[in-house]
C-alpha cells in the first residue's frame, strides 16, 4: 500500500519523456482526440527506383457519445454534484447536466464525422496518385464492422474522399461499404468469437482494481479538497474523469469538468486507462494480440496480390479500438521491457512506451503504403496515426516485402480456431509483481526464408498454438 501511495506522489515529479508541455487532451486514453503526428512533406523520400504503389488502410471509428454503461455514471455524477455544496470557485458543479441523452449512447458524435471527413482529406493529399481515378466500389472497396458509429465513420471518410466527384448535389458521391456479420465477424470482431478470450475476458483485471482502489483516492481527496466538496469517493472520481473525456473527446472542451484535473490526477487516471487497456487487449497476455491475426494476415494477403497486380486495389477498414491496439501489438509496437502492473516504478509509470493516449485514439489509423521497385522486391511503409513508423526488427523504414513476412512469419500463420481453443488447464491466478512475470513476446524475425504468399487466417498447416492461462487478468 506504501509503495503504491509514493508510486502516485512520485508521478508529480518524473515528467513523460515524449512531451514537453502537459495538455491534458493527449491524456485521455481512447477518448484522446486525433492529431496529425507528421505533415507528409517531412516524410521519408522512397529508395531510388520506388514509386508509390497501393495501400491498405485500417481505421478505428472517430469521436463517439460514451455508452449506455458511462451515460448511466454521468447521471450519477449529475445527482451527487446538485446535491454537493461546493466552494465559491466552483459554484457551477452543482449545475453540471450530464449532456447525452441515453438515446445517443454509444452514437458517433458530429466531432467524430468531422474527424474522419479531415482524415480522409489529409491522406488524399498524402497519396494523391491512389484517389485520382473515378470512385468504383470494386476499385475502392470499403469495409466496417455492423456497430453504426464504424459505419458511419467509413461513410464521413469516403465523403472526405470523393467529395465534390458525384452527380448528386454538391458534388456528393455515393459509395458502397460492406458491413460485417453482427455474429461472424472474424475479420474484425474476432474477441467476440474466440472462446479463449471470452474466458480471458470474464476476469477481473486484478492490475486494474489494485490502482483504482489505492491510487484514484488521492485523486479523489485532491478534488474534495480543490472544490469543496466533502466526501467525494473514487467513484465520483471516475465520474469526474469520464465526464472530462467528454468534454474533450466530444465538445473540445477543457474549460469545465477538465479543469479540476491538473497534470498528477489526469496521468494517475490516464494509467487508469492504460492498465484497463494493457491487459486485455495487448501484451499482457498473448492471445490479445494474436486475435489481430485475421487481420494482419488479411493485409499481408492483399499487399501480395497488389505487388504484381497490373491495377491494385486499395482497400479500407474500419473498425475499434480493439483493433487498433491488438494490431499495433501484433506489430510489435509500443513495446516495454517490462509488463504493466500498478505497483511498477513510478519512473517506468512515466516513461513507459505503452499509451493508449498515443496507440488508438479516437480516428487512430494504420496506412500500408506498398512501393514498386524497379530491379528489387517491393518495399512496405508503415504509417501510424498518419506518423513513418518503422516495422520493429526491419532494416529500413521502407520493408523489403522478404523482410515483412520473414518478420511476422509466426503470426501469418496461426488459425484462429486453434489459438482459441480452450485446454482443461486454464487458470486464472493473477501474477503478484512485476519483476518476477517475464514479458509476453511479440512475434520476432524468423531465420528462414520468408513465404511467398500470406497464409490465409484458416490455413491447415498452421501450428497449434498452446497458451498458458495462468495469472490471467482481464477487465
């Protein structure tokens, strides 16, 4: 407990090495609002003889209303702040309204359409050469999955592309986007059909519960003490937190909620968020990041097929952040030494790689730009969050395509319905300290030569793949 109460003091005194100055609206997990990372002028120039060639692209949906589940916390936060007597500085809490009504729970916000309408502009500009033909939906072929936010979402990104190119009034462009199986989706929701995850997932994440239960208290105080209000429970400052990622992530708004969050509380609740993220959905356990294996094996399928294709298609995904971050996983992205736990050192807390702030904000986007080359092998970039991000192990910004499949070899070859099998021997034991957990691995190169093709996600010559379930956590 003493360990964990310095951990939160410390936190004010070890600054995160990737920012200078603290904004708040870049320490909001998921509800983080996008931000160009990298003006594509400054962008690396192509080795001598490659020309841009075709790109796959996979987006998270933009800026939403929260869920059903959070709409129900801000009216709880509603009641307790019109009940509260705060201090004259803060007079206005006790008029706070929750502004989202249920029926527009879980909804995508107009900030959102917004957001992907830009994003779709500034990669246009980015790659103008892919975007200068008439829209055909076999030449652009567009896919989301069934929840209307992503649907929505892809439709606010194709009318950013085709803007101004149709028949219709203003320029506007129809086009055609393929939706998902509500219940077979193994593209794209595949955590709702992998019986080992589902498992996984029906855990407590004992990491989480441990931060919340002795770090969101001095938040809590804090706040008690900043507003005047008495007795304030870690459960209104959870409250307090959703209702500032709203503000922020929805109204671009720091002037409210926002502001009894300085910079100690919001990173105590940013590795909150984190620690809620982590676990179920990246390295803390292998099969979260081997969920994205459908998909990665889905774009190195397609990157193959364009690589001698006389005209190659692009193609665009849509999903959730639950895609976002299990693929940048599966990439080996974001990586730490060490796994995430709350009573990890206050100076790995701050400067940790892993952020969901930085990984899956909302409209987060992965682009796989493939590039022709004349007398050598086609080379793939990869674009994160619009930012040059170089595949970990590769020798070049610009991948030897060899080198990709070499690299991810391992993870273009499992079966989905393998490594979701449950065994007898799963348990559910949770680890008790960091240094004694070795960190779950990510694919690595292979020593051998690479495929020439991408195994297809139901591949029978795939390797069981056998996971050890003890010390799982989950959400």
């Amino acid at each position: 407990m003493k360990l964990l109460t310095c951990v939160v003091f410390a936190l004010l005194f070890v600054a995160p090495a990737w920012t200078q100055t603290f904004d708040i609206k870049q320490h909001l997990a998921s509800w983080t609002p996008i931000a160009p990372q990298q003006d594509p002028s400054t962008y690396t120039a192509a080795p001598s003889g490659c020309v841009f060639n075709n790109l796959i692209y996979v987006a998270r949906h933009g800026n939403r209303y929260p869920t059903s589940s959070k709409v129900k916390i801000l009216n709880t936060l509603q009641t307790r702040l019109a009940r509260s007597t705060p201090n004259q500085q803060f007079a206005w809490l006790k008029n706070w309204t929750n502004p989202v009504p249920s029926s527009s729970a879980g909804q995508l916000a107009p900030s959102g359409e917004k957001s992907l309408y830009d994003l779709a502009k500034r990669l246009k500009a980015a790659f103008p050469s892919q975007f200068n033909t008439t829209y055909n939906p076999d030449a652009f072929p567009i896919r989301s999955t069934y929840v209307s936010r992503v649907a929505q979402s892809a439709l606010s990104f194709a009318y950013g592309l085709f803007e101004g190119t149709g028949s219709l009034p203003g320029g506007y462009k129809p086009v055609w986007v393929q939706t998902g199986s509500e219940t077979n989706d193994v593209l794209l929701r595949p955590y709702d059909l992998c019986q080992k995850y589902l498992v996984l997932d029906s855990q407590p994440n004992v990491e989480l519960d441990k931060w919340f239960q002795t770090a969101t208290p001095r938040v809590a105080a804090q706040i008690s003490q900043l507003t005047g209000i008495a007795n304030l429970t870690i459960d209104d400052a959870l409250g307090l937190w959703i209702a500032c990622q709203l503000e922020v992530g929805v109204y671009n708004s720091t002037s409210g909620i926002c502001s009894l969050f300085n910079e100690e509380r919001a990173l105590v609740m940013e590795y909150y968020e984190d620690l809620d993220t982590y676990w179920p959905e990246s390295y803390g356990y292998d099969i979260n990041w081997q969920l994205s294996a459908p998909l990665l094996q889905e774009i190195a399928a397609k990157l193959n097929e364009s690589a001698t294709a006389s005209k190659p298609t692009p193609r665009f995904y849509f999903a959730h952040g639950e895609n976002i971050v299990p693929l940048a996983s599966i990439l080996g992205l974001f990586k730490d030494d060490e796994k995430l736990f709350a009573n990890s050192s206050a100076e790995f807390i701050a400067k940790r790689k892993f952020r969901n702030s930085l990984i899956a904000p909302f409209s987060a986007n992965f682009a796989f730009a493939q590039y022709k080359c004349s007398g050598s092998e086609p080379r793939i970039k990869l674009l994160h969050n619009e930012k040059e991000t170089q595949f970990p192990g590769c020798s070049s910004l610009y991948c030897p395509m060899s080198e990709f499949f070499s690299l991810y070899r391992t993870a273009l070859s499992y079966n989905f319905d393998s490594i979701c099998a449950v065994t007898t021997t799963t348990t559910t034991t949770a680890p008790t300290a960091a240094p004694t957990v070795t960190p779950t691995t990510a694919p690595t190169a292979a020593p051998t030569a690479a495929p020439t093709a991408a195994p297809t996600p139901a591949a029978s010559s795939a390797t069981q793949i056998n996971i050890n379930f003890a010390g799982m956590l989950s959400r």
